[in-house]
C-alpha cells in the first residue's frame, strides 16, 4: 500500500471493502488498497472537496481589486478552523481572530470565506504585491468530525512507526487518527499480546465458539485475534467468556492448548505527521480519536472500491458473467446503484472549481 504521504486520505477501510467482498487473507491486500485509493480521489474530483482536514497556511490575494467588497476573502477550499491570518506579504502583520468572521455562519462549517468585522478597525492589505499577500493557516476540509478510538498502549517517541493501542475494533487499515495534534495514517493491523490466556483445551470444532479466557477485560467486542495460527472475530465478552467466530478470515481452524495466548490486532503500522502535522512524542494512554467522514461518502468510496476491484478481475471486461463470486469468479457486474450513488454525492457536496472566487 503506498504511503499517505504519496497519495491522500482513504474515505473507507480495507477491512469494510473485504467484508462486503467476501475477501478473506491478505493476498488480495495490495488490489483492495489500490482500489479504495483510486475511489476516494475520484471522490474529491468529482466534488472539489476534502473529506479529512489537513492543517495548511495557504497563501492567497488580496482581495481589494474589489472596490466592493474589500473586506470579504473568498477561500480556494473548505476551511474548518482558523488558527491564524495575517497581512502585508512577509512583514506578517496578525489580523485578530476576533476581527474575522468565518462565513457563511448559518450552515458552517465548511466556511467558504473570510470577512473583516466592519465594526472592528482591522483590514486586509498588502505590501509590494497583492498576490499572495494574505496567509490563512487553519484545518482545511469539509469536516474534521471525529470519534474516540481508544488510547496509546505505551508511551510513542516522534519515530515509532508502530503504536500500541488499547482496541483494534476502533480503527483500521485506512483510517487516519488523531494523537494529540498528530495525525496518523494507518497502513497496516499487526498483533499484541493481550496477556489473557485460553483456561481449557479448545477443540478444532466451529461449534466451540464460547470459551473462558483468564481476563476477559483484555479482549475488546469486535476485535480479531489470533491463537496461535487461528484468527477469531470477538462477538461479544461476558465476564471471562469469549463468544467468537472460529477460522475468521480464511485462517484454519486448529485446536488449542490451555493456557495459549489471546493476541489482537491492536497495533497500528501507521504514517507519521501526515496531514500537514508533526510527528511528536506521546505519553501512555493518550487519547485517540478517527477521523469519519459522511456516511455517503464513506459509501461511495467503498461502493467504487468494489466496482474497481471486481472490474479488475475481469479484466475490465464490462459485464462479468453472470453468477455470484468472492475471490475473481464470474460475476455479473450492474453498475445502476453506483451510479446513482456517485450523482447523489456530486449533487449533495459538489464545490466549486478549488480557486474560484
């Protein structure tokens, strides 16, 4: 999978998009990646708009060439927050937050313009040139709307590349998170020991899908873990009872010594300081929280990955047979549904061309 930093945010995981497909092991991993990324870039052409924010300092015109409508700066994006404008080119003359109004304030954000208070004794200007004479630096994107993800599991140095986190059901493969002020990427789901162990003997038996584990506070609803060679989906935990799906994931189902440990995919491989934001030190149990883009959105991006893939495996032949298939078999393909999709997410966020005024 390529770095966020080479391409930009998923608006989907990879673990959604294989679900909906039937996809089980990683060797279709790379395709699954390739298609959710060609998706969410289709997304933000076709509508002109970020759906995760990135923190910029943006260089725009002064917008005096306007008799009119000196006080009003026109954005080339969404903006969410602002954290600071200022004037005059290089000189850096600070425009007070407190002067700005961030508009339209009825339905923001995403705020389209900037305009100074005219109660206020503030103005935009600029020095040798009115290009590139205001800079605005804030979180641009239609929404920075988030939910909690867990914690850190250990403290995290500014190089780490792999974070230990409280729960791996919260996140995944694609999902960018939020340490701190640190935005995350996470390329890849690896294993962590949980500490809890099996107490008994567990048969290599589909119907031995309830066991007691010795701390079942270590294992997390709607995780995946893995014993020894098998994967398990955690469906529910009663005290110290598991109730899990046996041979998740295309893995074989095997029999199980007592006392064998309880591993969960928990640890994030993830891109460091994307989005426009550093990578830093974090302390044990920091908080985490995922970036969650509209529902639609997040539809249509696996709506396109699925096409993608499907397509892909049929050599881009159109119409894909006429049965039903999980790993490449033939597969009639209607493409009526995405269709619809795709026009009610261009006719519900469509923006202007990024840089018009």
């Amino acid at each position: 999978m390529a770095a966020a930093s080479e391409y930009g945010n998923w608006y989907c995981t990879r673990e959604s998009v294989k679900r909906a497909l039937s996809v089980t092991g990683s060797a279709r991993n790379a395709q699954v990646d390739d298609a959710i990324e060609a998706g969410a870039r289709e997304i933000e052409q076709i509508t002109n708009r970020r759906f995760i924010p990135k923190t910029e300092k943006k260089l725009l015109t002064w917008p005096q060439r306007h008799p009119r409508r000196w006080f009003v700066l026109h954005l080339p994006e969404d903006l969410v927050t602002v954290t600071e404008v200022t004037k005059d080119d290089d000189t850096a003359t600070v425009i007070p937050l407190a002067d700005v109004l961030l508009e339209p304030n009825d339905i923001g954000p995403p705020y389209s313009r900037l305009e100074i208070d005219l109660s206020s004794s503030s103005f935009f200007s600029y020095n040798l040139t009115h290009q590139q004479a205001i800079r605005v630096t804030g979180e641009w994107g239609y929404t920075d709307k988030s939910v909690a993800a867990g914690t850190v599991a250990e403290a995290v140095d500014s190089s780490e590349t792999e974070v230990d986190t409280s729960d791996g059901s919260l996140w995944g493969v694609g999902s960018t998170l939020l340490l701190d002020s640190e935005k995350l990427f996470v390329r890849e789901k690896l294993t962590l020991d949980t500490t809890a162990t099996l107490n008994a003997t567990l048969a290599a038996d589909v119907t031995a899908n309830s066991f007691v584990v010795s701390d079942g506070t270590k294992v997390k609803v709607g995780e995946v873990v893995l014993v020894n060679s098998e994967r398990m989906l955690v469906d529910d935990v009663v005290t110290n009872t598991l109730t899990v799906q046996r041979a998740y994931d295309g893995t074989k189902l095997a029999a199980h010594a007592s006392a064998d440990k309880i591993n969960a995919y928990r640890v994030a491989r993830v891109d460091r300081g994307v989005n426009g934001s550093t990578a830093a030190t974090h302390l044990i149990n920091a908080e985490l929280k995922r970036y969650v883009p509209p529902g639609d959105i997040a539809q249509l991006n696996r709506a396109l990955a699925i096409a993608s893939y499907t397509q892909e495996l049929a050599g881009w032949a159109g119409t894909i047979g006429s049965g039903t298939s999980t790993e490449g078999g033939a597969v009639e393909t209607k493409m009526v549904a995405l269709d619809k999709l795709r026009a009610s997410v261009r006719k519900n966020y469509k923006r202007r061309a990024m840089g018009a005024v």
